[in-house]
C-alpha cells in the first residue's frame, strides 16, 4: 500500500462523509441502476435533439455528446479524488467545478 492508500483507510470515516463522494457513490447506483435495465446484445442510439428553434445551427452531435459526457464524468471523479487527496492531507485542491467552493 502507498502513502494515499494508507491515509484514505485511516480517514475513511471523513471520506465517507464528503459530500461529493456521496454524489458519486448516488451517480454510480444511479447508472447502474438504468444500465440493469437494457437488455443484453440491444443496441441503443443517441439521437440529436431537435434544435429549439428551426434556425438554431448549434446542436451536439452524438459523437460531441459522448465526448461531453465521458469529459463531465472525469472532471467529477478526478473532483472526488483531489477532494479526497486534500482531506488526506496530500493535495492542495480547494476549488470544485461544481459551484461549492
């Protein structure tokens, strides 16, 4: 075990307790829960909105969507982890991109 490995087990009780990580063990049932419903070997699209109004030019495609999403998924999980490392004493990170600070 490392340094960090060794201070999250000794402060987990705190960890357990910061909001964000509660946030994320929320999203991962959440997730989990409406990856259970989909059936294996279906295939499920993502579609483009319609734009909001008829000549609104700038819409996601499904590729930008994906990309959106896997990025807003790092940014809170590397968020948890600098907010752990903080805790822990290991990290200097005070400022979250989700208007807490």
């Amino acid at each position: 075990n490392g340094l960090l490995a060794r201070l999250r087990q000794h402060n987990e009780k705190d960890i357990l307790a910061l909001p964000e990580y509660k946030a994320r063990l929320n999203l991962g049932s959440f997730l989990r829960a409406k990856a259970d419903r989909i059936t294996l070997g279906s295939s499920h699209s993502i579609f483009a909105p319609s734009p909001p109004y008829p000549d609104y030019k700038h819409v996601l495609t499904p590729s930008q969507m994906l990309l959106s999403l896997d990025a807003a998924m790092a940014t809170f999980h590397l968020h948890v982890e600098s907010r752990i490392a903080s805790l822990c004493g290991q990290g200097f990170y005070t400022i979250g991109p989700c208007g807490e600070e």
